[in-house]
C-alpha cells in the first residue's frame, strides 16, 4: 500500500493536466494545418491552425527546457526541485508566468525570435561540484538542441515527400526559433544559461564583480539585435545551422507570414511548394 510520502512523490512528478492541454491543442492544430480539407485550404483559417500549433509547440519546448534543467537538478542533488512541481512539466511552475511564457510568446509574435524564458530556482547550495553545476545550467539549452533535431528530422532526412507545404513551413519555423532559443541561451552573458555553465569555473571575486549585471544580461543581448550589424550575424548564424540540416530561409520566413495570419500576406511563400496565401 502506497504511503502518504509515496503519493506526495508521485504527485510532485506526475503530468501537469495543464501540459497535456498544450500538447493536445498544438497535435490538433498541427492535423488541421497538416489536412488538405477545411481551413488547411488556406485564407485565415489555415493561419489561424498555424498560429495554435507553432505557439503550442514553443510552449511545449519551454516546459521542457524548464524540465530539462530540473530533472538535471535533481540528479545532482535538489531533491527540493520535485516539492515546487518543477517535475509535472505545468507551464505555470516554472518562475514567473509573465516571464517564463507570456513574455517570450510576446517576443514569438513580434520578431520570430526564441526568447529564453524563466529559470527555475534551484538550489544551489545542495549540488556539489562545479561539473553538477554546469551540466543543470546546459540541460535546457540541450532541450532546445534536441527539440530542433526532431523538428528538422524531416529535411535532413529527406522525408518529406508528401508533408504539406504549410506543416513544412510552420515546422521550419518551430525549428528557427528552437535554435534561436539555444543560441541565445548558450551566450556567456550573465543571466542566461550560458554564463551559468562557465560561473562555477570563475573565481569569487569574478562572480561578485559580474553578479550586479545578471538581471539586464538577456535586456542588453535583445538591444544588440536591433543593431542591423549584430542581427545580421546572428541571424546568418541561425540560418547556416538550419540550411546544414536542410532547411531553407524560405521555409523560415513562409512559416512566419503564416504564423501572423492577422497581417498582409507577403510573396515569401511563393518559393515554398504547396504553399499559397
């Protein structure tokens, strides 16, 4: 028989309801962009069904980003993680939800751009050794690597005889901002994922000296890319990973002007087979 103990642990690790929600709206969304009847036939409807599966689907990847670095912590010695729900994959446990998933959904229809979301709050001072450290630091970023890789599964494989052109597109999309979001993430820029793989390996009064600066960390990278020069950089940057794994700009692009259903259609999806507007 199960002990009080034994069912608080389960609960604390079992499925968030509110997760399964998310994933079951984006797999639904996905079919109806993915169906050649009713409003995958294009017009509004189609980019409505576009803009439900790529927003669930950067949802999705958050939790798991989240996760990513929870479960990490866990194995390395916060048992606390599993008490604050960081282990049900419930969107709304992890940080901040403004933070953690209204804000990067924000950036997602502004820009195209995968904005790092809320960490959670691990603590520290249970994981010893500066590798455990490190390693629930790069956890999420690898949940964005991962998740990339299967979204462009289908290109690098060339599997995609028969996938719709607007699944093709909106799937390119999801795999833009998944590297987006790793590229981002893995920055050594105080407040991002990046700088806390190297912070273990820093000296205190490094810390110290660079710890004032960690909540404008990911502020001060969004206003270096509305500079043209380090946007073309970094976009060029995204770009050529996504074409070694055969994805095309095109493809990119299209699946944003689908995704913003409520603008004017653009000629970008001209170039993208299967795909009118």
């Amino acid at each position: 028989m199960a002990t009080a103990v034994q069912r608080r642990r389960g609960g604390d690790r079992a499925v968030s309801p509110v997760f399964l929600a998310v994933a079951g709206v984006t797999a639904a969304a996905g079919w109806v962009v993915w169906s050649e009847a009713g409003p995958a036939s294009g017009g509004v409807g189609r980019g409505v069904a576009v803009f439900l599966a790529v927003t669930g689907a950067w949802v999705v990847s958050l939790c798991l980003h989240e996760y990513a670095h929870a479960r990490t912590a866990l194995h390395a010695g916060d048992a606390s993680v599993a008490a604050k729900g960081y282990l049900t994959l419930d969107p709304l446990r992890y940080a901040h939800p403004v933070l953690s998933v209204l804000l990067p959904v924000l950036f997602l229809v502004m820009g195209g751009i995968g904005l790092p979301g809320g960490a959670v709050y691990v603590e520290r001072h249970r994981i010893p050794g500066r590798i455990r450290h490190s390693l629930v630091s790069a956890a999420g970023p690898l949940a964005n690597v991962l998740f990339a890789a299967v979204c462009t599964a289908p290109f690098w494989l060339g599997a995609l005889d028969g996938v719709p052109g607007p699944f093709r597109a909106a799937l390119a999309f999801v795999a833009l901002l998944q590297v987006t979001a790793a590229a981002l993430n893995l920055l050594p820029v105080p407040g991002l994922d990046g700088y806390g793989v190297l912070e273990p390996w820093l000296s205190e009064r490094a810390r110290r000296a660079v710890e004032p600066f960690a909540p404008y960390g990911l502020l001060a990278v969004f206003v270096l890319l509305f500079s043209p020069e380090v946007n073309q950089a970094f976009f060029g940057l995204v770009h050529g990973v996504l074409g070694a794994l055969g994805v095309g700009a095109q493809e990119t692009w299209c699946g944003l002007d689908l995704y913003r259903f409520w603008q004017e259609p653009g000629a970008v999806c001209g170039a993208v087979p299967g795909v009118s507007r």
